[in-house]
C-alpha cells in the first residue's frame, strides 16, 4: 500500500493533539488536508484508527499499535538530514547522473531527492534517455555515472559493475481473462495475445526478446510505446498485454487498475548495471553519491518492498545514514 510520510506525520500529530484543528496548527496545513490525509490513511489501512468523541479523536487499539511504529518511521526518516548533513554540510560541486528510462523515472528521484537533503550545495542533473543513449552521453562526456536496464555494450572505454536486480512480469487489464490467474505460463498463455511492447532501442525491450526468444514467433505486437506510463495506460484501456518491470507497477496493482503476473516458465530477473568511463575520476560528491545508491543492493535483500515504497525506502536510507556514522569511512 503507498502510505506516505506525510500521512503519518499528520497520524502522529492528531495522536499528540487529539484534535484536527490543533493539528493542522501544529503542522501549517489546513484542516481539510488533516482529515483527508487521515481518511486516505484509514482507507489504506482497512479501518479507524480513533474514536470518535465530539471533537476530540482518541486512539483506538489499532492506533495505538500503530503509533510507536509511525513514529519510529518518522525519526529514522529525519535522522537522515540530521545525520548526514552534520558529517558532510560543506561538500559541494555538481553531479551529471544520467538513467535509463524505468530506473530514472521509479528509483533515483528518490535517492537523488535523500542526497539532496544530506548534500543542499550539490547540485545534481539526472536526466532520462533509453540505454544507448546513455552511454553515448557517457563517452561524450556530458554525464559523469549512468544507471542502466539494458545490457552494456561492451564498449572499451567504459566499464560496467552490477548494481541490482529486478524482475520483469507480464501485466494485463482487469478485463483480460489472465487477471484471474497469479502466473503467465509461457507454453499455455502465450498464443492469441496482444502485445503492447517498449519502442526496440529500450533495454526493457532488449531483454524481454533475449529471455522470450524461443517464442517470439507467437508474439503479436499489435503497438510499440516508448515509455512505461503510456503503456500501463494502453493495458488498462484492454489494448493488450504487456511485459515491464515490477518497480514501475506497484501503485496500478495495489488499486486494481492493472493485473501484474509473475512469468512461468522462464526466469525474468534481470541485472541492472552502473556504467562509467575507464577513465573517470570520481570527485567527492561523486564518490559520495555512488556510495549512497549502493544501499540498493541491500533494498533486494529485505524483498524489494523498499523499491515500491517511497517511505520504506527512507527508512533504509536513515539506517544506511546512521550506520555510515558509527562506522566513517
């Protein structure tokens, strides 16, 4: 579910307060914005988190369960500016990240947005082009690191390191019979479909032909759309199936607007790589960033749910923080 921050910054606060309108004073929101945040957050969570007494909220036994863990979330999530602006506030200088397009569009935003708050004085331009471009930007050199999907191409001037793994599954619309099937079974589900498919130069579109290609006879491609929203959107209006990663789905899954299937039959993980020049020589806050996304390889151990949950991904990024400063270096 996408709890947000906020939403359990204005829980706590109403918690602490017992009334929307002290806590939209104590946070300098309106009181619209505390009850509807609070409403969404119920909603999300399948029912009340108080009870009512005239104007006063009280907690009931599932608030006050959730409290502590609230706002354990909150301070780990503050602990970052804190923590890491203390041990780094004079580090300065410019970073050019450049990715392709599903780990620029789901992923770095929010480590660029966590370095940001840690780092104010560096300024960072990350920019999205499909994974050929990237590395012509890198040999060009016009970005200093890229954070790639598709395979690398092995040029001589460049050099690629694993970075993490995703995995890439099969969406269809709600309407589709598939959506009432958990798996796509490649020998059984494959034929008479229609296919809505990433534009050929993406590396999405690069990968699922490599693990598909024992099939790709039975694969009708009735569309080719060059980025992942626009194709969440055409499965949804029922123009066909789909193949994308799971790090880009977890908002039309969790409301139903899509089906996510896991694939059957063949093993859709993927490697997603970090590409530099041979010849790059990292600056501090270069250095420093590349250090910060490599908490994502720890991400992938505690089962991805951090990738598809911007307020548990924060929550890694302060122990990542906090752990860096018991231990410098």
């Amino acid at each position: 579910m996408s709890i947000t921050l906020r939403q359990l910054e204005i829980f706590i606060a109403v918690a602490e307060t017992a009334q929307v309108t002290k806590a939209s004073k104590k946070l300098f929101v309106t009181q619209s914005a505390v009850s509807m945040a609070l409403a969404e957050l119920e909603n999300q969570l399948g029912g009340p988190l108080y009870d009512r007494h005239g104007r006063s909220l009280v907690l009931n036994a599932r608030g006050r369960y959730l409290l502590p863990l609230a706002k354990e979330i909150a301070e780990q999530v503050n602990g970052i500016e804190s923590t890491m602006t203390e041990r780094n506030d004079s580090l300065e200088g410019q970073i050019n990240v450049v990715a392709s397009t599903t780990l620029g569009n789901y992923i770095l935003p929010y480590l660029v947005g966590a370095f940001k708050r840690a780092h104010p004085r560096v300024h960072i331009n990350l920019l999205v082009y499909n994974t050929s471009e990237c590395e012509k930007m890198l040999l060009a050199g016009s970005s200093d690191i890229a954070y790639v999907e598709g395979l690398p191409s092995h040029n001589e001037d460049l050099q690629a390191r694993p970075w993490f793994r995703d995995e890439l599954v099969v969406l269809c619309g709600p309407s589709d019979p598939l959506s009432h099937k958990d798996v796509f079974d490649v020998k059984s589900d494959i034929r008479n479909k229609k296919w809505v498919m990433r534009e050929k130069t993406s590396g999405t579109a690069a990968i699922f032909r490599e693990k598909f290609k024992n099939y790709l006879d039975d694969i009708n491609i009735v569309m080719e759309i060059g980025h992942p929203e626009a194709i969440k959107r055409a499965v949804e209006s029922g123009a066909g199936i789909a193949c994308l990663s799971n790090l880009c789905l977890a908002r039309e899954v969790e409301h139903g607007w899509i089906k996510s299937l896991k694939v059957k039959g063949i093993d859709m993980r993927r490697q997603l790589q970090v590409i530099m020049r041979k010849d790059k020589v990292l600056s501090p806050p270069l250095t420093e960033f590349t250090s910060l996304c490599n908490i994502m390889s720890v991400c992938t151990q505690e089962e991805r749910t951090c990738l598809s949950s911007p307020w548990r991904l924060q929550s890694l990024l302060a122990r990542h923080s906090a752990g860096r400063m018991r231990h410098p270096g």
